[in-house]
C-alpha cells in the first residue's frame, strides 16, 4: 500500500481522532444573525456569529469597542439560525440594506414587545456563560 493511499484511510480508522472532531465540530457549527437595540425603537445594530450567546455577552459586558459599546445597544430583540456562514453573512448584508420600519416589523414579528432575549437563551445555564 503507497502513503498516499494510506493517509486517506486514517480518518476513518480514527487514526487522526482530532481531525475527525474538528471536521465533526464545523458540521456541527451553528450561525446565527441578530439584531440589538438600545431600547424600544432606539438604535439597532445587526451582526452575525457562530457563538450567539458569547457574541452577546460580549456586547453587553462592552468588550465589542466600537457602535455597540459607543451607543449603549446590547439588547437582544431578533435572531436567525442559518445552517452555514454563507447563507448567514448573505443575510446579514441583506438586513443591513433593509430600511429602519423593514427592521422594525421584522422585530415586532417575533419580539412585538421589545423583551431583551438574552434572558431567555441563557436561563437555565451554567453562571459562567461567555466567561
């Protein structure tokens, strides 16, 4: 048997368990887009990530310098799954060109009150969440 031949095989033997976890974990990679505001109709901003609750614990604990931390918006008040980065940064770029009252119903849809979801994402978790 040639090396080549052989170095195709250890994954699947498990030969390379590291390799496997890791192919295993960005499968398994959830993406997310979320919309934060300040307040009830206040200013919104709108991000993507892989790590939702550690994204925004981050820019609630202000350790995300820049809008976010400048204008005081770290509620919570819409999220998307998406399967893959692609379709998640595609999205994301789509909501950023949407127009404020596009935004705003698009909240009011899922969250008409306004509530700070992260509430609800991080209840029944460890105390250390994002640290």
């Amino acid at each position: 048997m040639n090396w080549m031949k052989a170095v195709n095989t250890w994954p699947a033997l498990g030969v390379i368990p590291w390799l496997d976890q890791g192919i295993q974990a960005y499968m398994e990679k959830n993406f997310y887009i979320y919309i934060l505001a300040s307040r009830r109709n206040g200013t919104l901003y709108v991000g993507v990530t892989s790590d939702l609750i550690k994204r925004v614990w981050e820019h609630k604990n202000k350790l995300s310098a820049g809008f976010t931390e400048q204008y005081g918006v770290n509620r919570l008040v819409y999220y998307e799954y998406h399967p893959d980065a692609e379709s998640a940064i595609r999205r994301e770029k789509r909501l950023k060109k949407y127009n404020r009252k596009w935004k705003t119903d698009l909240i009011e849809k899922m969250n008409p009150t306004w509530k700070d979801l992260y509430k609800a994402l991080v209840s029944g978790l460890p105390d250390q969440v994002g640290q």
